[in-house]
C-alpha cells in the first residue's frame, strides 16, 4: 500500500512540475522554505539530552494560534522540555515566528516524500509529535510509529465532508489511521466520524476545543470601565466595532455605518484597521465621507470627553484591539467580506459580543461553524445582509442579549481542553 502511495506522489509532482516551477519563480508560497520541505535544515542535527522534545505541527493560522497556546502550557507544566514547532503555509509560519519565539526551533514540515520525512525526523529526533486538528500523512506517520514516537492528533476536527472524502479510501484509510497513538478531538460527532473511518474507540478521547482556552486566558487581563476611559467609548451610545478591516471593506463600511447613523443617530463606531500601514487610508475614507472622527493617537488621557461630538474613533495604534471588544455591543469581524479568511470570532465572543461576518472565512471555518449554529453571530453574503443585520440588532435588544448569552454558553461548554491535552501528552512522555 506504502509503496504504491510512494509511488503515486511521485508520478504526481512530476507531472504537476511545470506547474510547481511556474508558481516557484511567481509566488512566494511555493518558494519559502523549500529546503526543509524536503527535510533539509540549515541547522546541524542537536544532540538528545534528558529534556523531553516535543514536536507540535499546526497547517496554518487558525491552527498555529491554537498550537502556540497548546505549546506555551506544556511550555509551562512540562519546564524541562524542548519545542519543535512546526508548519505548512508560509502565513502559519509568520505566525509561529510572532507566538512562539521561544521555541527550540520554528520550520516547515516535511513533504510527505519518504526520504524528507526521514531526514526531518532524524533531524529533530523527538520524544512525541503532536498534531494539530486532522493531519493525517501516511508515511510520517508510518514511519514515526516504526521509529516508536508517539503520534497525537490534538484538537482534532473532521467534518462530514472530510469524513466522506476519506472513507472513500475504506480499509486503506483504516490502515492508516492505526499508526496514530491517541485522537484527542474537539466535539461528540468529529469523535464518531474518526471511529466510523476506522479508529480504535480505546485511543479516542473527547476534550474540546483549545481555541477557547486561548480567549479566555487573554480575555482575563481585560477590565471593561478602565479600557472604556481609557479609550473616551461614549456610555449613552449604541457601540459597533469594526474589527480587523482589511484594502476593499472600509469602502463598503464606512459609507454603511454612515447610513445606519442617519437613521439611528444614537450610535458610534470602532473601526480598526488590520495593518497599520493602512490608517491613513482609512482616515481618508472616513473624511471623504463627511465623518467627524477621533485617532486613538489624538486622545488626551486627561480629557475624559474626548470622543463627545465624534462618530469613529479610529483606532490607528497596535495590540489593543483585543481590549475594545469589552466595551462595544455588536461586532463586525474584517477580512470576511474581502476573500483574506476572516478572523478569529472567539476574541469578541468571550466578552459576549455578537459577530456578524462575511462569506470568507476559510481561515476560521470551525469558529464560523460554532458561531453560527449556536446562534452567537451571523454570517452574511453581502453588504444588502450586512446592513439588515445590523439594523435588526439594534432594533431589537432583547436578540442582542440573546446571541450574547450564547456566546458565554460556548465558553461554559467548550472550556478546558487545553489542561486536558496537557494531561494527556504527560502521560504518554513521563
């Protein structure tokens, strides 16, 4: 099975070639990191000492975000250990580089070719290799499981439509599946589709989902009526807080929250820009608008009525976002009406803040997904939705407290699978 498998990638990449080489002097996605792809690393084999290594590998952004925390407790719970972190995008990789930058070492993961996995597990030589969500690559785990390392698939998903993708694959998949030591998945049903393709029952375990342990640790350090001072919020007025906005949404934004403020002169806007770089664009924007508006740069610690007779406070500074979500009553998350792959919901939905976002969100489909279905947010197609959806929770503040009690309810169902992974990864180590 193996060596057809084998010989089936390699027939694969050699007539996708012209392709690969193509995108290879075009993209830099296809360019980066290519030597360790192959299990070629610029940095001489370390020597095993009694320290623990551990190698945790996350795809991309949604999944480092959860990895780098899942990482930063074993970090903390298991001192003396080493971290091997790894990914596959080069987006994940960037994030690996800002989350966790006291890791042992951050590289890209291996191309599931016999020799580069060889060579890359040779290189970092690790104690047990945890993978996040469902990343199932038959010959790391064939040959780490003939190496002896124990393989965990932490936070593991597997929705229907990749669960019929891969039963598809019967007994193979079923085969595969056996060099995994232990599936710690998220929900009831992703637990029930790994068994139904063929995982032993004694090997899975039902933790939740770490993603939420991250919020909330962060939404921890946050105290609502200081950051509402801090940042001159207007307590009479109805605050919506665009979040995370990205080249092409403000366009859409600003002339719509202009609309919404004729009609509802009670309201004030958050908007902040995902990259700074942006901010005098968006000021443009908003004066091209006719909007009265505030920098967050502009504002006098010592003027307590700063904001009074402005519509947007523009928040044109780094790292504070994460506070503001406190303090507004309804939320639109950036980067979901332009094709980026949206933003991460659980950052508004721990302070219980509704969400409504837009129809890209690829980087975040399993939030999106639990959002959604507990009725904590809304997605929408377009502006057209984006605006009746606004209008209809402002409107209707009874609905308002509604999605923002389910959005506490996640949290209560969906809270300490982080400590349950660490428990778990101890035990198969120590």
């Amino acid at each position: 099975m193996y060596l057809i498998y084998e010989i089936f990638i390699w027939i694969f990449f050699t007539v996708s070639s012209p392709f690969f080489i193509y995108k290879f002097f075009t993209t830099e996605k296809y360019r980066a990191g290519l030597k360790e792809r192959l299990g070629l690393y610029n940095w001489k084999k370390i020597q095993k000492t009694e320290k623990k290594r551990i190698w945790i590998h996350a795809v991309s952004v949604g999944e480092t975000m959860a990895a780098s925390f899942l990482a930063s407790q074993l970090h903390k719970k298991i001192p003396d250990c080493e971290i091997f972190f790894s990914t596959t995008t080069v987006t994940g990789q960037k994030t690996a580089q800002n989350r966790v930058k006291w890791a042992h070492k951050i590289f890209y993961f291996p191309l599931d070719f016999s020799f580069a996995v060889k060579r890359a597990i040779k290189q970092v030589n690790p104690d047990i290799c945890i993978l996040i969500e469902t990343e199932i690559w038959p010959n790391f785990l064939r040959i780490c499981k003939k190496e002896g390392i124990p393989i965990i698939i932490a936070n593991g998903r597997l929705s229907e439509k990749s669960f019929k993708g891969y039963k598809r694959l019967g007994p193979i998949i079923k085969r595969i599946l056996q060099d995994i030591t232990l599936f710690s998945m998220q929900t009831n049903a992703d637990a029930e589709r790994i068994k139904r393709l063929g995982a032993a029952e004694d090997r899975i375990r039902v933790v939740g989902n770490i993603k939420f342990d991250q919020a909330l640790a962060s939404s921890k350090t946050v105290k609502k009526e200081e950051i509402r001072k801090k940042f001159n919020i207007p307590t009479d007025k109805f605050i919506l807080l665009f979040a995370s906005t990205h080249s092409g949404e403000e366009k859409i934004l600003i002339p719509l929250f202009k609309k919404l403020k004729e009609e509802k002169e009670n309201l004030f806007l958050i908007i902040a820009p995902r990259h700074p770089e942006r901010f005098d664009e968006v000021a443009s924007i908003i004066e091209k608008e006719g909007m009265s508006y505030l920098r967050r740069t502009n504002i006098e610690n010592s003027n307590s009525n700063a904001a009074k007779g402005y519509d947007i406070l523009l928040l044109d500074s780094v790292g504070e976002l994460y506070m503001l979500f406190s303090v507004c009553d309804l939320v639109f998350m950036g980067g979901s009406l332009v094709p980026v792959g949206g933003h991460n919901l659980l950052e508004a939905a721990v302070f219980g803040k509704p969400t409504v976002f837009g129809p890209h969100m690829h980087n975040f489909r399993d939030i999106a997904s639990i959002i959604i279905s507990n009725k904590a947010g809304y997605q929408v197609s377009n502006e057209k939705e984006l605006i009746q959806i606004m209008k209809h929770f402002i409107d209707n503040p009874t609905e308002l407290s509604e999605a923002s009690n389910n959005c506490k309810l996640i949290f209560d169902e969906n809270s300490g699978a982080t400590d349950k992974n660490v428990e778990i990864i101890k035990g198969l180590i120590l």
